[in-house]
C-alpha cells in the first residue's frame, strides 16, 4: 500500500486582466458613465467628456436649488457620483427663474451661449426626469419657481385664471 502525502497548496494570484469581478468602485463609475452616456446621445455630444463637462456643470447648479427631503431623495436616486454633486451644493440665498439658472450654468461652460446653455441644461434635465421618474420629478419641480418644467422635458400647463 503506498500512502501518498499531500502537497502544500500554492497560492494562485489573483486574476489581472479586464475579467476581474467588478469591484464596488467600477459598479459607481458604471452608473456615472450610463447617465452621462444618455446626456451625450439626449444633447447629441461629439464626445463623452463634453457630456461628462456639462452633467457635472448642471448638476452642481441644480443642487444649490433643490432641497430638503426632495434634494435627500435626488441624491440618492442618482448614480453615487451625481449624487454627491447634488448634495455637495450650499443651498441658493434665492431661487433662480428658469432663465437665470440658464443664464449662471451658461457662465461655468466656454464659449456657451443663451440657446447652447438652454440645450445644455434641457439635455441634462430631461435625462435626469427620464432617470428619476414621475413622481420624484413633480417633487422636484414643486420646489422651483415656474419655467423649469420646460428645462425637464416636460409642459408647463397654467391654472386658468
């Protein structure tokens, strides 16, 4: 009878290529780079750093006017990294109009102008009410002053007076 002694185990590397399970960090980045990817294809981008420029550009505006619980909820109904850009935001003195939120995200993107800042935010905002959802998007827009519903994708309709 032969009695064979087993063998040390030898530690195999882990794996280094592209194959590796995703780790927590890839899966954020993921869901940053889908959002950003519907606002190149929604405001037609030639590049997905051009996108990437003006999401974080109208993103960091929106979050200095949306607030409490509706600001808590954005954020964590965004991908983390919108998320954090919407709450990093100090809340505005005042609210804007439609028009000079327009016109202060208009003054973070070069060589923007009225219509390219109003195709910019509207590009953002209506992937983000696509993102957010029906609900989410009319508490959203609770908080802001008439004209933004427009920006979102949406029609504005007046109470008959």
């Amino acid at each position: 009878m032969t009695v064979t002694t087993p063998q040390p185990r030898t530690t195999i590397p882990a794996p280094t290529s592209s194959l590796r399970p995703r780790t927590r960090e890839t899966a954020e980045d993921a869901g940053w780079l889908e959002l950003t990817e519907a606002v190149r294809e929604a405001g037609q981008y030639p590049t997905r750093a051009e996108a990437d420029h003006v999401t974080r550009t109208v993103l960091a505006a929106l979050g200095g006017h949306v607030t409490g619980d509706e600001r808590v909820a954005l954020a964590q109904a965004l991908p983390p990294e919108a998320g954090r850009l919407i709450a990093s935001q100090i809340p505005a003195a005042h609210p804007l109009t439609a028009r000079e939120f327009v016109d202060a995200v208009a003054t973070h993107i070069e060589g923007s102008t009225p219509a390219t800042a109003r195709w910019d935010v509207s590009s953002v905002l209506s992937v983000l009410s696509t993102h957010l959802g029906e609900t989410l998007t009319t508490d959203v827009l609770a908080q802001l002053p008439a004209g933004y519903a427009l920006l979102f994708g949406r029609a504005e309709l007046a109470a008959a007076a």
